[in-house]
C-alpha cells in the first residue's frame, strides 16, 4: 500500500525471503544446523549470486543471507536507486542463480510503493 511509500535514491529495502540456499560464514563457517536459529553474532551469506530487479530495472544486491535469530529466514537488501519507477505497486523479482549448475531461479513478483 502506498501509506509508506520507499524513497528513491535515499532508502534501502530489506526483503525477507526463504529458498535462498546453502550459505556460509565470511571466514568459511559453516551454517546454522538445520531447525536452528542464525547467530546474531555472525552473518551467513548466501553462496549463489543473487540480483535484483525493481520495476523491471536490475538494482545491486547488498546483502542477502540468512536473517540473524529467525530459522531459515533469508534477508535481501537493495537500495532503491534515484530514478526508480515510481507508484502505488512497483513490482520487484529476485533472481538466483546456483553456482554449481548455472541454473537461474526467480521469484514470485512482489510490489512496493516508491516515490
């Protein structure tokens, strides 16, 4: 709705997701055992490339990687870039690409306000 509507050129969105992957540790680590928490005290990064595309225009992925203290709660974050499409429902679709097999993924289409 459009009650809040993002910024562009100034704010950044943090999507929260799940179906991410396998992820690691900046140092290697390996990730949280299935059915447990993330760590607060450590970000896992996901291990395939992901990127990101706001009104059909692709943004650069900050972050994405499993959300500290959920289980298997995947965040994205993007900045949303001057010149973004504006309106009440600015569509926005991940794409994930394994890197063991080059297979892209993509996800369902969301929507967001941006002015």
């Amino acid at each position: 709705n459009g009650t809040r509507p993002v910024q562009s050129g100034s704010e950044y969105l943090s999507i929260f997701c799940t179906g991410l992957g396998p992820v690691a540790g900046p140092n290697g680590e390996a990730p949280p055992v299935d059915g447990a928490a993330a760590p607060a005290n450590l970000l896992y990064k996901t291990t395939a490339t992901l990127t990101a595309a706001i009104g059909g225009v692709q943004v650069p992925v900050v972050f994405s990687g499993l959300t500290p203290g959920p289980v298997s709660l995947y965040q994205v974050n993007v900045q949303v870039p001057a010149g973004a499409l504006t309106g009440d429902a600015v569509p926005i679709v991940l794409t994930l690409t394994d890197p063991a097999t080059g297979k892209r993924y993509t996800s369902n289409t969301v929507t967001v306000a941006i002015r």
